[in-house]
C-alpha cells in the first residue's frame, strides 16, 4: 500500500469512525485497515502482548505515519482530541495495568496512540 492509498484509508476509516460512534480511535482505524486483527487487539488487551506495536502488520515508520495522518484528519475536521487511559482487561481487586502501544514508550507516540478524536 503506497503514501496515498494509506492516507486514503484512514481518512475513510476516521470519517466512518465519527459519522457511526461520534469519534475515531487509532486501534479502530489499524482494524479498519487490516494493520492488526481483531484478536491481537484483544490478546493485547489481556496483557498477553507487551506492545500493541509487536503484532501490527507494518513497519513502524508506516504505523507512524497513520498516526500523524489521524492526527491531521482530525485538525481539518474540527475532532477534539480526549486522552483515554488503555488499562488492561480482566484485572479485578488488583493494581491497574497501563497497556504500552510502542516498543520503545516514546511519550509523544503513546499519546497517539491513546488519543481518541472526538466530533464537537
């Protein structure tokens, strides 16, 4: 998939996100692109993967890419970013998980991740 193509596709995905739910994720948006399966998200979720980056089908300057894309779809559209904490699931009476997205932790690519864009 070139530049454009995947510029196109998570512009798509981002639109029907809004439209359907009122906001756009970037998990839902790797899904809606086949970048990862349902099921890695999930397995993700539990805490069975240490990074959601690990099971994402792209190489990572890519993955970036679709974040800064999202984050400029969002600009133009007038989307309100809103920060969502990602705990891990499944975790009752026990210490809340932070679940990574990046393999290196990066702040700045982990708020990407974390950032749901939100219709005004």
């Amino acid at each position: 998939m070139n530049q454009a193509e995947l510029i196109n596709k998570v512009n798509s995905s981002m639109y029907h996100q809004v439209k359907t739910t009122g906001y756009a994720t970037a998990v839902q948006t790797l899904m809606d692109l086949g970048i990862l399966s349902k099921e890695d998200y999930e397995r993700w979720r539990n805490g069975q993967i240490p990074y959601l980056e690990k099971v994402c089908k792209i190489n990572l300057k890519k993955l970036a890419g679709v974040l800064e894309e999202m984050k400029r779809y969002a600009s133009k559209n007038n989307l309100k970013p809103s920060f969502t904490f990602y705990k891990q699931w499944g975790r009752k009476n026990k210490s809340t998980v932070q679940l990574r997205f990046s393999k290196t932790g990066n702040e700045y690519i982990e708020k990407l991740y974390a950032t749901h864009y939100v219709r005004n």
